[in-house]
C-alpha cells in the first residue's frame, strides 16, 4: 500500500506540477523538504527518542512495566472474557497494552504478535479472527497514549512555545478514541453479520496447540512482577518515597488545575473552564517532567544503576531513527512536492463542503484520510502542517494530538492476522476504522476546549 501510495503522490505532483507551470517550484519542494527531514526534523527526534527509550529501559528494568500489567489485568479480563485468565494469552495481552500505553513500540509489536499466536491456540475455525483476537486489535489500533513523543520531539524541532502542551490534549483524545473502538467492537461482534461468518466456517480437526507448552506461563505478568520482587529489593523506606512522590505530583495537579485554593490567580490556561479541562491543561504542563523524574527515582529504589541504564537504553535510539529517516525523507519529499503542486489544496476543496458542515478543519483532512494507511505517509503531512502553519498554530496542535490518536489500522491487521494466517478478519476492519474516524474528531473536540 505504502508504494502505491508514495508513487502515486510524486506522479501526481509531477502531472499537476506540469499542467500549472510550476513544475520547477515541486522539485525544489521535494529537495526542501528531504533536507528539513534530516535537520532539524531527525536530529531533534534522535534527541527526544535518545531521552525516552532511556527511560523506558530504567522502566522495564525495575518492573515498572509489568507492575502496569498487573494493574491492567482486572480490565482486561473483562474485555476478554473468552480468555482463561491463567492462560499465557492473557499475560502477552497485558503487556502489549501496557507498552502501548507507555510507547514501547518495539516491545509492544512482538508482545502483540505474541499474544495473537496464543490467542490462535484457543481457536476453534482455523482462518477466521475470535471475538478476542479482533479485539485484541482493536486495541493496538487505537491504544492510550501516556507521551506523544515523536509529536513532541517534531514540535520542538520546530521551535514551538510549549510542545509537551499535547500531552493532556492526546491523554484525553486517546482515552475517547479508546473507549469509542471498544465499544464498537463489543457491539459488532454481536451483530448476526459477524456471528454468521463465525459460525459458517468449519471446525478444525485439531485445535492449534502452539501454545500448549507455554501453558505454565499462564501467571506470566504475577510470575515477572514476583520475580522483580525477589531480584530487585526496595531500599529501606522506598514505599514511603513513592507515596510522598505521589503526594507531591498530586498537590501540584491541583495547584495548576485552581490556583485559586493556593491564594494565586488562574492562568490564562486554565480561566474560565470547567474542572475537567483545568485537569487537562494541568497534566499538560506535570506529565513530562515528572515521568522524567519517576522512572529513575523508581529504578534507583530496585537498586538499579540508574545511569548505566538510561545510556544502555539510549543507544537503541540510533538504530530506531536511521530506521525511520529513510521512510521519513522520502515521504516528506512526496507530500512536499504534492502539495507545491497544489494536491493538498484540492482536496481539501473537493472535501471542505462535508467539513465545514460538521466543523472539521479542512486542512486536517488529508492526514486523516491518510493515517490508516501508512503512519510515514501521516507523518510526513503532520510534519508539513508545522512546516507551513507554525508549531504553535491550533490547527498544528490538533494534527500532533490526534497523529496517536489510532495506529495504522491496516499495517496493524495485516502484521497480526498475517502471523496467524486469519483471513476473516470479522469486525476488526470495522472497529478499526471506527477508531480512525473518532481520533480525528476526538483530537479536534479537545484541543478546541483546551487551546482555543
């Protein structure tokens, strides 16, 4: 899909480049904006990625990860009820939600495909998505995000007053987005459509039983966190460390959300809105900052050295973005040209009829239509918008919130079901593509309330 996709931006700026006369001015955007990958745009994501997996090593390292597991679990179970809750399925789900939530990308995938091969284990049709396994899905399509972190890192590359300003806007956005493709997903899975495609296709001889060896696993995120426990003693006293950590954080929150209980007047931020969105602004500014402080405190209280760590982690940050930049250069170069072409204004022409009657900014509309296809592409367009709108601009802020908004829906199933050999992917498509409907909308809604 990605080459189509690519191809098809360049020939068509090439084609309209031509017909208008400034076919001259596309080439040169293309040369323009491949450099503007690399510096600033590379250099800064090299940076914040070099930050943030650091930190997520000195997470994973102390059992942070799956401490977030355990406290998953009791939702999860609820949301899979087809699951035994001692199956090793169970524990692979949780800790591909809490990577997810926490932005582990590069353990959140193979905990994910992990969890798919020992969903099909409990698979009765050989070929056809469980009820589970399209929720699984739906899940990891449209997951919570805690930190926006490529977001923040290209709004900061751009020079922006306040990039983690999105942290709150996308918590909130992601939570709605989340809770909208769960429900959906629920409700299709009883709709007589999906019930007849489950129940047409033939039992299997044998159940899968890959999964079969594995079924002392079945305690997988209790056993870790128990042996996190066993490995990683606390220091004396850290469990009132971390209560006193979180009474701070919590005070804080409070004094940002109504600085008027502190004897201090309200911000600008935070002026004449509702509670809800004075929280929001408030976790904006706290989040970060305290999250960059939490994970090592949390680590050094295991006993772990905090930065060896957060460098061993670190360095995985080279490999991630020579892995993406390639994908970030050549995306940025077609969107650059189709857009000095004049495509992007096109089709925000064709489509500001429909936007405009339901107050949906035309100039996101191209990186919605484009997310749940290929992430470079959305990327790309994401990066442009702050190119030719500024970092601070509010149509800018409502592209980098609802950027994490959804995964993209099609590489996600195709990866997934691909690994198990599903081929009836039932509502997961559907679910899917809700979730990338409701983030756009979602993102727009929330950075109104709160930015605007």
């Amino acid at each position: 899909m990605l080459n189509y996709i690519w191809l098809g931006l360049i020939g068509l700026a090439v084609l309209m480049g031509g017909f208008h006369g400034n076919i001259g001015a596309v080439g040169q955007a293309g040369i323009d904006r491949a450099i503007y990958a690399v510096y600033p745009t590379g250099t800064t994501l090299l940076a914040v990625m070099t930050l943030w997996l650091g930190l997520m090593r000195l997470a994973d390292k102390a059992g942070l990860v799956h401490r977030l597991g355990l406290a998953l679990k009791p939702i999860l179970v609820r949301l899979f009820p087809e699951v035994p809750a001692d199956h090793p399925a169970m524990g692979a789900i949780v800790l591909n939600v809490a990577a997810n939530i926490l932005g582990l990308n590069n353990a959140a995938t193979p905990l994910g495909l992990r969890a798919m091969s020992e969903l099909n284990s409990l698979n009765k049709r050989a070929g056809v998505a469980t009820n589970a396994m399209c929720m699984l899905l739906t899940i990891n399509t449209s997951s919570i995000t805690l930190i926006p972190v490529t977001a923040i890192a290209l709004l900061a590359a751009a020079k922006g007053k306040n990039p983690t300003i999105i942290i709150g806007t996308s918590l909130a956005a992601t939570a709605m987005t989340q809770a909208c493709a769960i429900a959906t997903c629920k409700l299709l899975e009883r709709t007589r459509w999906s019930q007849r495609q489950w129940e047409e296709a033939p039992l299997s001889a044998d159940v899968p039983v890959a999964a079969s060896a594995a079924a002392t696993e079945g305690h997988d995120v209790e056993e870790k966190s128990a042996k996190a426990d066993a490995t990683l003693p606390w220091v004396p006293g850290a469990k009132w460390i971390l209560a006193g950590f979180a009474g701070i954080f919590f005070s804080m929150v409070v004094a940002f959300a109504f600085p008027e209980l502190v004897g201090r007047s309200p911000t600008p931020d935070v002026a004449g809105h509702a509670w809800p969105l004075r929280l929001v602004s408030a976790l904006s500014v706290l989040v970060l900052p305290w999250l960059i402080f939490l994970f090592p405190l949390y680590a050094a209280l295991r006993r772990i050295p905090v930065y060896e760590q957060f460098v061993e982690g670190g360095k995985e940050a080279v490999q991630v973005i020579f892995r993406i930049l390639p994908y970030l250069v050549g995306m940025l170069a077609a969107v650059g040209m189709f857009s000095m072409a004049g495509g992007m204004d096109l089709i925000t022409w064709i489509l500001s009829p429909l936007t405009s009657l339901v107050g949906f900014p035309s100039q996101l509309v191209p990186m919605a239509v484009i997310r749940p296809f290929s992430s470079a592409a959305a990327l790309g367009l994401l990066t442009d918008l702050i190119k030719n709108n500024g970092p601070d601009n509010l149509i800018t802020l409502m592209a980098a919130t609802f950027y994490g908004c959804s995964e993209t829906t099609f590489y996600v199933i195709a990866v997934y079901f691909g690994s198990v050999n599903v081929r009836k992917t039932r509502h997961a498509i559907p679910a899917g593509l809700v979730a990338d409907t409701i983030g756009p909308i979602a993102a727009v809604i929330v950075c109104r309330a709160v930015l605007g």
